[in-house]
C-alpha cells in the first residue's frame, strides 16, 4: 500500500506497544487476586482423589 507508507510505520508501532502495554498494566493491577486464591483453597480442599487400578 503505496498510500500509507508516508504514516511512519515507526511511530504507529511504538503507539501499539504503548497501548498495549497500558492496557497489560491496567489488567495486572487493577484484576482481584483475593478472590481467586479463595476460591481456588475451597476447590482443592474438597476434592478427593481415589486411585482405583
């Protein structure tokens, strides 16, 4: 495509990154860890596991 190469691939890559890693961040700090964790404790605690061979 001719038409966009005067976009500077450059600048538009370096723009995904940044987005991209704002929005990892954001998913990393703002996501409840707690919740899982306390769940997943009830989980294994009630499951049993029987080796019938």
């Amino acid at each position: 495509m001719p038409q966009m190469a005067p976009l500077s691939w450059l600048n538009l890559f370096i723009y995904f990154i940044i987005i991209f890693m704002i929005y990892n961040s954001l998913n990393y700090f703002f996501f409840n860890k707690s919740f899982i964790s306390q769940n997943q404790k009830k989980i294994i605690k009630n499951q049993k596991m029987t080796w019938k061979w």
